[in-house]
C-alpha cells in the first residue's frame, strides 16, 4: 500500500504509534491522552466531580 493510499484510520494508528514509542517527561512515560484510559470509569467520574466541586468552592469564595 502506498503512502498516499493509507486510510484516515490507518494514518492516526500510525501516528499513535510513533507519539507512544516518544514517551513524556512523567514518571510512567505516558501520556495526557492515556490518562482517562489508564483509570477506571469510577476514577474518571470522581475526577470529574472533583473538578465541578473544586469549581463550586472557587465560585463561592472569589466572587
């Protein structure tokens, strides 16, 4: 298969690939985006509550 005939599918596979094989400066050497994949659905929905708290309190307090 040529390079100009890769699907839009295989391209971002490819692309995928080649941003986990460069890891970031974190501990683990993942990424932001392998970040809500790495935790479960209750660790993402107490993440997201944490935020929408965190904001109420900033609301609250400096308004």
């Amino acid at each position: 298969m040529s390079k100009d005939r890769k699907t839009p599918e295989l391209r971002r596979e490819g692309l995928r690939q080649k941003e986990l094989n460069n890891p970031s400066s974190s501990i683990h050497g993942s990424n932001t985006s392998d970040l809500a994949g790495s935790i479960n659905w209750k660790g993402t929905g107490i993440l997201i509550l944490l935020i929408i708290v965190g904001f109420i309190i900033y609301a609250v307090f400096f308004r």
